[in-house]
C-alpha cells in the first residue's frame, strides 16, 4: 500500500512541474524559433522605426526601479516599459546599454524596432505599415 502511495506521489508532482526552457523562461503555446519561424498563426510585424528607452538612478523614479536589480532584471524591465510607451507588443532585435558601478545598475539603455503580432489571414504592407484585408472568393 505505502508503495502505490509513493508511486502516485511521484506521478503528481512531476505532473504539476513547469518547462523551463531557453535562457530561464517558461515554455509558452507562442512557438517562434531563432530563424524567425512562427508555430503558430501569429506573425511578429515591425510597426515602425528603431525607438530608444532609458531608465537611469538620476531620477527618483528610475532610482526606484533600478533598486536591487540584476543585469537581466534590469533589461527584462526596459524592455517591458519600452514596449508600453511606444504602444507595441514586444521590442525586435531589442540592444541593450549598460552603466554599471560597484555592482549596482546606473543607467540601462534599450533600443529596438517596435512590433506588433498580427494574425496570419491578414496581409501586411510594408510601404503603409498597415493590414490588408484579402477576401478570397471561389
């Protein structure tokens, strides 16, 4: 009986584990691989120009925001908050620029073009930036 216990026990907790995946994230159903392959019907389409997004300690603001925070923290947040001023879903080929003193982040710099998702049934102009709608008739 305390065999089938533990074998279940077992059974449940790797069940409930998370995939972790890449460079610490979690594995999500948005399937984009390094060659710019998407599994999925969603394509990442460039919304315009490069944009650059500063966090810096000279204000009390970014004083608070860089408080105790990693390299890696520190770029996961840039970006995130670059991406929400300039209204798009992610950064593309976003670059980072770093002041670093004793340990502590100063100054963190990202600059990147912004994109959007978009799904696959509607086409993309690159001259207009903007989505065409194609209506297929048989």
């Amino acid at each position: 009986m305390f065999i089938v216990l533990s074998v279940i026990a077992i059974l449940t907790t790797y069940s409930c584990s998370s995939t972790r995946i890449g460079a610490g994230g979690y594995s999500t159903n948005m399937g984009v691989d390094a060659r710019g392959t998407s599994y999925n019907s969603y394509d990442l389409v460039p919304v315009g120009d490069r944009i650059t997004y500063t966090i810096d300690i000279s204000t009390p603001e970014g004083k608070q925001k860089l408080y105790k925070l990693t390299l890696a923290e520190a770029q996961r947040l840039a970006e995130t908050e670059a991406a929400r001023k300039y209204n798009c879903d992610r950064l593309i080929d976003p670059r980072f620029d770093y002041l670093i003193k004793d340990k502590r982040i100063l100054r963190i710099t990202v600059d990147g073009r912004p994109g959007n998702y978009r799904t696959r049934d509607n086409q993309y102009d690159s001259r207009t930036r903007q989505e065409i709608d194609i209506n297929v008739r048989h």
